[in-house]
C-alpha cells in the first residue's frame, strides 16, 4: 500500500497496550488537567487515530510559525496546518511537566489524553495575524474558521501526547468512525489495492454520486472511499448522523457491490480553503488512499476563496514529492438537460448555464422543510426523502 506521510509505517498515539493504558489512567487521576477546547480534542483524535502520522504530539510556536508562512516544521517536515494545543487559561498547570488534558465534548469531561509538556509559550498579537493570514488567506473574524481559531486562546502547550480513547466518535458512530489503520486493514480485506477519497461535510445528491464514479474511472482505482467529517460544523449544516443514513441509502441503492466503503473521521471543520484541501489529501494518504478528490471550493465557505484555490495550491505551493497521494482535480459537476446525465462543466463548452439543473443551497434547503421534492436530476428521491424528513422535524 501507499506509505503514510513522513513514515514507513503509521504512528497512531492511541494507547492500545493494557498495561499501559492502565498505568497512564491511574497517573491522569494525580495530575493537572487542562479542559481542552474542541479544535484542540480533535486535534488529539486525529493524532490517537494515527492520521496525523509521523507528528508525535502538539506543535510549539517556533514549528507553527514555520508551518504557516513555509508549510514544514522547523525540522523540514511537511505540513500544512499547525497542530496546536491552544488555550485561553493555563494558571492550572503551571510549572506542570505532565498534564491530563480532559474532553470538552463528554459529560463529566473524562481524560483523552496525557502530555508532556515541553513549553508553554504565548502568542503575541502579530503572530495571531500572521497564522490566521497564512492559514486562512484572511483575517476578517466574520471568517468562521478565523472566528474559531482567535477565540482558543494565546497559550500555546507543545509535546508529546499519549491517547487514552477517541473521544465520542466511536460510541456514537460505530458503524462509521475508522482510524486510518482500520482503513487501511478494509483495504486490504477487499483486495484494494488503490483507493480514491472523497471527503465530504454535507450529503450527497447526483452530482457528488457521479463525481465519485467519474474519479474511479479515471484513476483506474479499485474503490472509493467516502470519509466524513464526524467533528464541529458551522451553525446550519447538517448533522452527521443525518448524512450518513442519506449516503449509506444512495451507495447501497447507486453503487455496484465492493466499489466504496462509507467512512468517518474525528474533526472540526477549519473552513481554511486551500491549506485545509492540503491536510485533507494528507491524512487520506496516511489512511492508505492513492487519491484525492479536490472540487471546486474545496473546504471553502462564502467567498473567501477563489473557486479552485484549493486545486491550485497542489501546483503553486506544495512542493514536488511532498505528498505520495495524487490529486484529482473536479470541476463543478451537474446534471445537462442537452445531454440528460451528470457530467462536469468544464466538459460542456457549449452549455449555458439554463442548460444545467443547478439548486443554490437555500433552494435545496427551502424546498426540504416545504415537503417539497428535489427534482431527480439533482437528488435520488430516497436520498431526498432523508432530507426531507431532518428538515421536517426540525420545522416541527
């Protein structure tokens, strides 16, 4: 299979010896706790579920800097985004070497995880600027990523971690939430030896369904795997329980036998456009994906960023060899009247826009709660009624 980033085999921090998860339980119970906000809990699954392999904790200042303005550590690590333990109050484990840092997202806040520390260190006011400038490409706080990020906190604590559990991810979507070495063991039982990712934070309607198929065509994989995003969204976006009763119904009903494997990780949404398409293609590469679906507006959100930023970074920015993971560059796709069937934009020259079903999102949304069915070229009718039913209740 496709070797993980930075590494011959996958580094999850998830402790799975007994002995030790015991032991590290046990001396939580006598240390400082830090509440972790939520970025920085999902930062610590991804890291426990091996998909930010080969890091082996959170990042310090001086590697965050350099992430940001040159996308490698100050090592010579690639990487896109910093991963930090940010926090807004660390008078609780002051002159700690070792901390227990506790879920935000469980009742009673139970232990995650243990650091140790090795700085404790403060963002000044021109460092917050720079890192919201590189990673978001603005500092408008209107930005919900921007928004998310200056509301943690100005204490950064680096060092290494060891995982204890994955948060609520596996209780709450256990047929769903993989870490990257389970994906990789699927594979493998499937007798894939290629795979293309599709990442998605909303349902699916024809469009991303032939999308999928058009990129397993023409990468010549062996499957297709779709990866949700289980973690925080923005106020508005569809659950993902939701999401995922729609997508298992349209690839159990619109996809042959042993063509996709219906998955999920453990994240907060960034909405950071380019550098985020980057860490998305980085950890699909650490789950054993040979490549990576990369659309129009890729991690996008309003019109922050140009519609294939997120395609063109992979060019401009991001080194050669970088990355073993190829990328598939999509256009925007829709379903032609001229041609009844989906197909990308870019490919119909000579359509107008009227000759495309295209729906805005208030439309999609506006119909749903209306009881209004979606017409079939945009929406398989059992995906549809799914939606529909979500919106009703929510009406209700």
């Amino acid at each position: 299979m496709i070797k993980p980033h930075g590494a011959d085999s996958l580094k999850p921090l998830l402790v799975e010896n007994e002995a030790r998860h015991i032991e590290l339980a046990r001396e939580a119970e006598g240390l400082p706790s830090l509440l972790l906000n939520s970025a920085t809990a999902a930062n610590a699954v991804m890291l426990g579920a091996g998909y930010f392999t080969p890091l082996g904790g959170f990042m310090n200042r001086t590697d965050a800097i350099s992430v940001a303005e040159h996308m490698h550590t100050e090592t010579g690590l690639f990487w896109p985004v910093p991963i930090l333990n940010v926090a807004a109050d660390v008078s609780a484990i002051e002159g700690a070497r070792r901390i227990a840092l506790r879920d935000p997202n469980i009742v009673d806040n139970p232990v995650l995880a243990v650091q140790s520390v090795e700085r404790v260190e403060t963002l000044s006011e021109s460092d917050i600027d720079l890192l919201t400038e590189r990673i978001f490409r603005t500092r408008d706080r209107d930005h919900p990523g921007v928004a998310t990020f200056i509301s943690l906190g100005r204490h950064v604590i680096s060092g290494p971690i060891e995982v204890l559990n994955l948060s609520y991810f596996e209780a709450e979507f256990p047929s769903t939430f993989r870490t990257a070495q389970q994906i990789r063991d699927e594979m493998y039982e499937r007798g894939w030896r290629s795979a293309v990712a599709f990442q998605t934070r909303n349902p699916m309607h024809r469009a991303h369904e032939e999308l999928c198929k058009m990129a397993q065509a023409a990468t010549g994989a062996d499957g297709v795997v779709i990866h949700m995003l289980l973690g925080k969204l923005k106020e508005g976006d569809i659950p993902a329980a939701v999401r995922e009763a729609a997508i298992r119904k349209m690839v159990e009903l619109y996809f042959p036998p042993n063509t996709v494997m219906v998955t999920g990780y453990g994240f907060d949404m960034l909405y950071a456009g380019p550098r985020e398409a980057v860490l998305h293609a980085l950890f699909r590469q650490n789950a054993g994906c040979t490549h990576f679906i990369v659309g129009r507006d890729h991690a996008g959100v309003g019109d922050y960023y140009g519609a294939f930023d997120a395609q063109h970074i992979f060019d401009e920015e991001v080194p050669s060899g970088a990355l073993a993971i190829e990328i598939f560059r999509a256009d925007h796709t829709a379903y032609s009247k001229k041609l009844e069937k989906v197909i990308m934009m870019r490919d119909a020259p000579d359509h107008a826009k009227e000759d495309f079903v295209l729906l805005s999102g208030t439309a999609v949304r506006g119909m749903l709660s209306r009881g209004e069915p979606l017409p079939t070229e945009f929406a398989r009718p059992e995906v549809a009624q799914i939606l529909m039913e979500y919106y009703r209740s929510q009406a209700a």
